[in-house]
C-alpha cells in the first residue's frame, strides 16, 4: 500500500498548483469590509484622495484598481503622516490585502510587515491576528517554490486565528497551499486536520468554489489512504472530488486524469489489503464485505467516458 501511494503522491503537487494557484476574484458580498478612515479633505497627493479611489473601487468590486490604490494610498501616508499617525496602519493593512487578492501577495510583504507592526496604534480598525495572517500570507508567496514547504507550517498556525471570521478566499487558499505542502512532505496526519480546516471554511466562505473544493477533498482521501484512516472513506472523498471537479475541462485534462487515477489507485489498494486481511495465500481478494461508494447515476452522467476510454485505454 505504502509503494503504491508512493507512486502517486507527487500528483498532489501538480494539481494544488493547477487548481490552488487560481484565485478567483471575490464578490463584494463576500470581502470583508476595507478598514474605514474618516473623511478628510485633502490635495491630489494626499493620501486621503487614493483612498477615496480604493474604497470606491471596492465597492465596484473593482479589486485590480483597489490594490493599485491601496498600495499608493498607503505609500503615501508613510511619505506625510509616518506611523505616528493611526491611519498609516489602516492604510497599510489595506495595502496588503487589497494585494493579496489579485495574486499580488508576493508584492506586499513590506505593507503587511508594517500593518503587523503597527498594530497596537491602529484603534482596533484591524487585529493583530489579522496581520499577522496577512504577512503570514504575503512572505509565502514572495518566497521561492523550494522554500515554500518550509513555511506551510507557518502560514496554517497563522490562518487558525481568524479562519472561523475571514469572509474571503484568502484563509481557505492558504490552508490549501499548506495543506499541499503537508501532503509533499507525506504527513498524513497533519494533512488530514488541514483539509477538514480547509473545507469548514470553504463551505462557509466559497461553496462553489469547485476547484478548491476538489483539490481539498483529494487531499484528505490521500491523507485517510496514507494514515491508515477507514479506506472506504478514503474512496468516498475521491469519488466526491471527481464529482467536485466535473467532466473534463479540456483535450488531455490534468486535473481531470489525476482525479481519477488517484479513486482507481484506491480502489486497487482497498481491494489488495482486503484480500491481505482475510486470507494468507491472498485467493479470497474478491470476498470483500462492504463496499466502497460508487458515483450516483446523475453524477456519472457529467462524466465524460469517451474522454476517460482515451486517457486510460479501458
């Protein structure tokens, strides 16, 4: 069992970077709100002004246009007031989350260092928490691919603070980039409690979020597979992320193949250690007493089984 999830693990790595690294843009209904500052009247350089363009922008929904804001709003502020000023600490809070959610976090590691740092005089507009999850966030992204798995760790103790409040995407990628990580470095434990972490918050923030969901529910079929968990429960986690992910997107689909080799390679296990469990000589591997779950009819009819006899030559 171990050889034949062996095999395969590495698989994980290319669909979290397929599916995690696609953040969509949130809905306004489901960012959470910007730190507000009063109104205050102010010149075209005053930092003021750029703010006023970032909350407009968000309000839009506009989220490109309210990191550039965001980010020149905050530069800004550092320029006139310094961090004597409460509103430097809002606006560089803003700054990097604004950033982070148009794939920017990389850019950002300095506005969310000096939101973490001035926190304490930042009149409760934000945590320290919420900081600190967000320079948590943006140093993952600025660092190298190698050098991510040493800071998955990091990044998940950071987003357990504020994942059960965080109204946006951002918690759940970051669990899922952690929860990849966990799964490279075969600790099937850890990975296991990241994508129950994972999919509470998904199902309360982004339930349609196909892609985060699928690469979640394989995540934890792996991690009952490598951990000893129930195989058959194991099986029922890749059958719903098949069912998760939908019929192939596209000619010779990644995702879509990986998917479904990873439920056919659990099966092979279940089947094999059945046949182990219950007889010496191995000649009894069809007795198997229960059953793993099957697709429903109506999900198997979103599959695409022409696509699937190509790939895999059944």
């Amino acid at each position: 069992m171990t050889k034949t999830i062996g095999l395969l693990s590495a698989l994980v790595v290319v669909l979290c970077a397929d599916l995690g690294n696609t953040q969509p843009i949130p809905s306004q209904a489901n960012a959470p709100q910007p730190v507000n500052l009063p109104a205050i009247q102010g010149t075209s350089d005053d930092p003021m002004v750029s703010y006023r363009a970032y909350s407009s922008a968000v309000e839009a929904g506009n989220f490109d246009q309210a990191a550039v804001h965001g980010l020149e709003a905050w530069r800004q502020a550092e320029a006139k007031w310094g961090g004597a000023n409460p509103n430097t600490a809002g606006l560089a809070y803003n700054a990097a989350w604004s950033g982070a959610l148009v794939s920017k976090a990389s850019e950002r590691v300095d506005a969310a260092r000096r939101a973490v740092e001035l926190a304490p005089q930042a009149r409760g507009s934000y945590s320290l928490a919420e900081a600190n999850f967000l320079l948590a966030y943006t140093e993952y992204f600025a660092a190298k691919p190698a050098d991510r798995p040493n800071l998955s760790a990091k990044l998940a103790a950071a987003a357990q603070p504020v994942e059960s409040s965080w109204n946006d995407f951002l918690v759940a990628h970051a669990l899922v980039q952690a929860l990849a990580n966990g799964m490279n470095n075969a600790r099937p434990r850890i990975s296991f409690d990241l994508a129950q972490r994972a999919l509470a918050v998904i199902d309360r923030v982004t339930p349609t979020d196909t892609n985060a969901r699928a690469v979640t529910l394989l995540s934890r079929g792996q991690a009952r597979l490598q951990g000893g968990f129930d195989r058959e429960e194991a099986i029922a986690d890749l059958v719903q992320a098949r069912v998760a992910y939908g019929p192939m997107r596209q000619t010779d689909d990644l995702v879509w193949g990986t998917l479904g080799a990873w439920e056919a390679a659990a099966r092979a296990v279940v089947v094999t250690q059945e046949g182990f469990d219950r007889s010496e000589t191995g000649t009894r591997i069809t007795r198997i007493s229960r059953r793993p779950v099957e697709m429903t009819a109506a999900e198997q009819k979103n599959r695409s089984k022409t696509c699937w006899v190509r790939r895999f030559g059944l």
